[in-house]
C-alpha cells in the first residue's frame, strides 16, 4: 500500500463520519494538520497520514452515542468507555479491513488505519483556576501515557523536559503498572471539569500540541467549508486565527527532513 492509497481509505472513513454527524445536526471542524491540509493544499498534506476532526464536548458525546449503532460494515467505533480495550483517550473510527504495522514506540505493532476524533473541552478564565488545571490535564496525561509507555513514540522531536519524562517512564513502568483504563476515567473526569459551553476559552488537549491548542470558544461559532481532496470539509471560519495559534507561520512548508508521517511501515501491511 502506498501513502495515497493510504490517504484515500482515511478519506472514506471522513466521509461515513460526516455522513452521520450531518444526519443529527451536530458539528464538527477540521483541526490541526487536515485543517492546514485544506488550506494550503486543498487536501492531504503531501507526506501527512492521518486525519483530525474536533467537536464540542457535548456534540461529541452525542456523535458517540449515533456511531455505535450507525456506521456501516466494516467500520467499528474504537472508544475506551465502550471498549476497555481501546488504548487511545480519544475516539476513533476504525477500518477494520485495512491493517498497517506501526515503528514508532518501542516494540513494533499492528493497528488497523482510522481517524480521529478529538473533543473540545472549557478551560477555566480565572487564571489561578487555569493554571491548577493544566496542572491536573498534565499529571492526568502523564500517569496515562506511562500506562501505555509500549505504545509511545520514541521517535518523536520533544522538549528537554518531556525527554526526561520519557525516560523516567522507562523505568517507571518496570516498577509501577498502571491500569490505562482507569487513567482513561481519570483524565476524562478533569477534562470535563469545565463546561465547553459556559467557558471562553477551549482546549483541544489531546491534539498534538495540548496547551497551544487553546482556543476563544467564539472561534467554533462560525463555519465555512473548505476543499479537502475531492469533497468539502468543514472548519472554523477564522482558520488564520487558528493555525497560527498552532503553528505560527503555517503557510511555509518545513524543512525536507521533518517531512514526516506518523512511521506506518506501508509495505508491511497486512490487508489492503
């Protein structure tokens, strides 16, 4: 399988997903890399596989609910609160036909391909409140990734203070065995502490880049639809405003060697 066969099963999956947030009048946005996909190239970002929708919270666990029962064949919602073994907090729309091996964590993996679905949640205005709870996402995130330490990227570019963690973790969970199910609860508990819809401010804290994915909530009031492949997608109206909070100058591509996907080993897959 190549990236672009890749890229296009991702997109049939994005497809079944609109098709049912549509159907119950829910809304969602493309974030992160789809969202800067559509805007700077009218798609997929060339060397990019993977793709990220975002929903209020309250959307989004609606979605959840239609999903279980509405997706058709061969497509399955991977969610930690209906499938105790779902090892990612965030839900995702699963193919379940389409397997790639993973290189990117310690030990090698298989996983079948999928897309993301990542919910938007309040964050305190008071700014002693705002910097207790990042305080409590942080240690939440940390006692969960070291639940799943097997799973996480050891290729990946960090920050000093993150590479130590992630090396504490190595000996961490030699002593310490975490249950990552119930760090799941845990997290999701303090993510929930604030309501989207009563908060001015929103965090999409499972996205790649946590605490520079704060948002004004008022930025997911307005809609507008963008080109994405061979359909149209939809993402926050003031998409500026957004990918620069995330990236800063998003228009200019990087550098060739940090031109990187999310290591599928795509030779390697089992079914296509």
């Amino acid at each position: 399988m190549t990236l672009r066969e890749l890229q296009i099963k991702e997109l049939n999956i994005l497809k079944q997903t609109i098709s049912i947030i549509e159907a119950h009048n829910l809304s969602y946005f493309a974030i992160g890399g789809t969202l800067l996909g559509a805007i700077r190239h009218k798609g997929f970002i060339p060397w990019d596989d993977d793709i990220d929708i975002c929903m209020s919270r309250p959307d989004y666990e609606k979605f959840l609910e239609y999903a279980q029962k509405e997706l058709p064949e061969g497509l399955e919602l991977g969610y930690f609160k209906t499938n105790p073994n779902h090892q990612k907090y965030c839900a995702r729309i699963i193919d379940k036909n389409t397997t790639v091996k993973r290189n990117d964590a310690i030990n090698d993996y298989y996983v079948n391909i999928w897309i993301d679905i990542l919910p938007l949640d309040g964050m305190p205005d008071n700014k002693f409140m705002n910097k207790l709870h990042r305080f409590h996402l942080l240690r939440r995130r940390l006692f969960l990734q070291y639940s799943i330490f097997d799973s996480v990227k050891m290729n990946k570019k960090r920050k000093l203070f993150e590479t130590i963690l992630v090396k504490i973790g190595f000996i961490f969970t030699k002593i310490i065995h975490l249950d990552s199910h119930k760090q799941m609860f845990k997290l999701d508990k303090v993510l929930t502490k604030y309501p989207y819809e009563f908060s001015e401010n929103v965090i999409n804290f499972m996205g790649a880049d946590a605490f520079k994915e704060i948002f004004k909530r008022s930025a997911f009031e307005e809609k507008a639809s963008y080109n994405f492949e061979d359909i149209e997608i939809i993402g926050p109206k003031d998409y500026d405003y957004i990918l620069k909070t995330i990236y800063g100058d998003y228009m200019t591509l990087p550098k060739e060697e940090d031109r990187v996907s999310h290591s599928f080993v795509l030779e390697d897959n089992i079914n296509k």
